[in-house]
C-alpha cells in the first residue's frame, strides 16, 4: 500500500505545477449582457435607444466578472491599459457592423498591455451604463488581465 501511495504522489507531483486548460471560452456571462431591451429616450442633446437592463444583468453591476473576448486594437498604438473587449472576433463585432452595443465591454485595466489578436480573457468589475449615452453601456473598471487564451 505504501508503495501505491508513494508511487500516485510521484506521479502526481509534476501535474501539479502545469498550468490547466482554459475551459471557460465561450462565457457564460456573455450571454446574460446580451439579453438587454432598448427604449427610446431623449436627453438635453436629442434622442437616443436608452438600454433596459434585466434583472439578472442588474445583479452583476458592482460585482467582480470574468470575461474571454477579442481586444480592439488600441488607438494610440500597440500598448495601452484602456480598450475594447468583444464577444465576438473584430470582423463581426459591434464596431464592424454586425453585433450591438451589448457585445463590447470597455475594460480599463490596472496595468499597461500589449495588443493581441488571439482570444484573452480579463477580471474586472462590471459598471452598468444606462444614462450616459455617449459611454459604452458596459464598463469593466479595476481590470486585471489574465492572459491570452490558447486552445
């Protein structure tokens, strides 16, 4: 028996250092912020579609959320701490024409990164917006970034 036990820790031992498969891509909390209506409002400069948050959407604001998405590059180059997070890739995203509002997180990040292509995934605080209408209606503030995702 000792010989078994010796020989399932040996064993075990080098797994344990090895980083894991990432297993959380597509997110689960993606398609809570997509399930969003809008209204037409109006403020001092005019109307606009004023986002109505669900009440599933409502119990995430303040709360910490992991999320996997496609940077937008940068506008000042390669680096920066503030981007654009979207669900889907740059050729179908909010910004290209074909997803809404809903798919794009603002994330504001605690550290300078470099612009990647590849799928990464980021922690940070999610910031409902339903009154700024010049602001994205999802912000990701406190941001840490947790890597590029490799499958």
């Amino acid at each position: 028996m000792r010989i078994f036990a010796a020989l399932l820790i040996t064993v075990s031992l080098p797994a344990m250092g090895q980083q894991k498969t990432y297993t959380g891509f597509p997110s689960v909390v993606w398609p809570k912020l997509y399930a969003i209506a809008y209204v037409k409002s109006q403020d001092r400069y005019g109307d606009y579609e004023k986002p109505v948050f669900t009440e599933t959407v409502k119990q995430l604001d303040n709360q910490t959320i992991v999320l996997p998405g496609y940077m937008v590059p940068f506008e000042n180059g390669n680096t920066g701490n503030r981007f654009m997070l979207t669900s889907l890739p740059l050729n179908a995203c909010y910004f290209c024409g074909v997803g809404g509002p809903e798919t794009v997180v603002e994330v504001f990040l605690k550290n300078v990164i470099s612009y990647t292509d590849k799928p990464v995934e980021v922690r940070g605080i999610l910031k409902l917006n339903d009154t700024d209408p010049d602001q994205m209606i999802y912000r990701l503030e406190q941001a840490e970034f947790l890597g590029v995702i490799d499958f």
